[in-house]
C-alpha cells in the first residue's frame, strides 16, 4: 500500500488562524465552519483537559469527507465540544450519537444541539460503558480520546469487534502525536494530518469486513 506523507500544519498557519475556543467569561465559544450552521458560535465550557480539534485541521478534515456525509448515521466518542459531529450534522449527516462522560460538558453540548436543532443524541456515560451495550451501525466515526491515556488502540478494536461499524464505515481517529499504534487490520489508512502535539488519521474500512 502507498503512503501519503502526513499532511503538517505548521506553526505560523496555526498563528494566523483564529482561535475557535476564546475565553469568555469563564466559557469559550465554538465556531461552526461549514455547512447548514456555518459561522454559528455556540458556547463551551471551562473544563479541564477538553480540548477542541482546531479549526484549521476540521476544515482538512471535511474536505476529506466532503462525498462521505450525507446521510450518514455518526458517532462521536470523547465528544467533549463536539465539534466533529456537529460539524458533520452541519454538512448533512442524518443523525449523529455524542458520547461524553463529564457531565456539565455533557450538559452543554446536549443544549447546542437543541439550540441548533440538529438531529443528534448526548450519552452521558463513558465510552468503554457504551461501547459495551448493544450495537449500532454507524457509517462515519470520530474518536477523539484524552491523550496519553492509553485509550486509542482499544477503543478501535471494541469498536470494530462489537459490531458498530457498517462494513464501509469511514473513522477518524486523533491521537497525541507521538503515539506508535496499530488500527483494526481492516481499516485501511486514506489521509493523516499532524498539527502542534496532534497526529489525525482517517481510516476507511474494508467491505469485505463484515
């Protein structure tokens, strides 16, 4: 298989974009950049360690999905802001699940969902938990965990040996940049982006899978 070379945003273009998170009173906001709810700010708490994906790597990001949203049923795991899946409700996603364990984050993102009257769940229990009830089929994922918590490489394979993923599911997975680890064998690596302490890879899965 050909590798493409990471895609790098370097520092002086992450300098020059606007920040998504800005400290407001305690609370910072979260800048739709695409879609239905383009430039729509909504508001994200002050918590510790959550940590948004920057606007700059979204934008790569849904390009590369550009012809992969649509309709698509999606799950966001460690959702915190949820901004990839709102983004994703934004371009045209069906529905999307947000997974996220810390309740006043939690708490947030279930009212932006409203205030955007998008089509889209919040589960307020940790991921692990989910992923241990029954089933859904989703076509597209996005799985953001804390970094350095050890927590990428298993969450992938619950996800694929539970039955979750539909046999040509698209998942994008973010980890801490340094992190050496080994997806499901039928997720084929399609594009990846490394930004500051940031290393994104997005995975399609094989229909030949099941």
């Amino acid at each position: 298989m050909n590798r493409r070379r990471p895609r790098r945003v370097s520092d002086s273009a992450r300098s020059r974009q606007p920040s998504q998170a800005t400290s407001r009173g305690g609370r910072g906001q979260l800048r739709l950049i695409g879609g239905e709810f383009r430039r729509r700010k909504l508001p994200i708490p002050d918590s510790p360690g959550l940590r948004p994906t920057p606007d700059r790597v979204r934008e790569t990001l849904f390009n590369w999905l550009a012809f992969d949203i649509a309709g698509r049923q999606v799950l966001d795991l460690y959702a915190g802001t949820g901004a990839l899946g709102l983004e994703a409700l934004s371009r045209g996603a069906a529905r999307a699940t947000f997974v996220e364990s810390t309740a006043p984050v939690a708490k947030v993102l279930e009212a932006n969902v409203a205030t955007l009257g998008a089509a889209g769940d919040v589960v307020g229990i940790p991921v692990e938990r989910f992923l241990a009830t029954t089933p859904s089929r989703f076509d597209l994922v996005f799985l953001d965990p804390p970094f350095r918590q050890g927590l990428a490489a298993q969450t992938c394979l619950d996800l694929e040996m539970g039955g979750w993923l539909a046999s040509d599911a698209v998942i994008y997975v973010e980890t801490e940049h340094e992190l050496v680890w080994s997806p499901p064998a039928s997720w084929q690596l399609h594009r990846e982006i490394v930004a500051g302490d940031s290393h994104g890879r997005l995975f399609r899965r094989q229909p030949d899978a099941g």
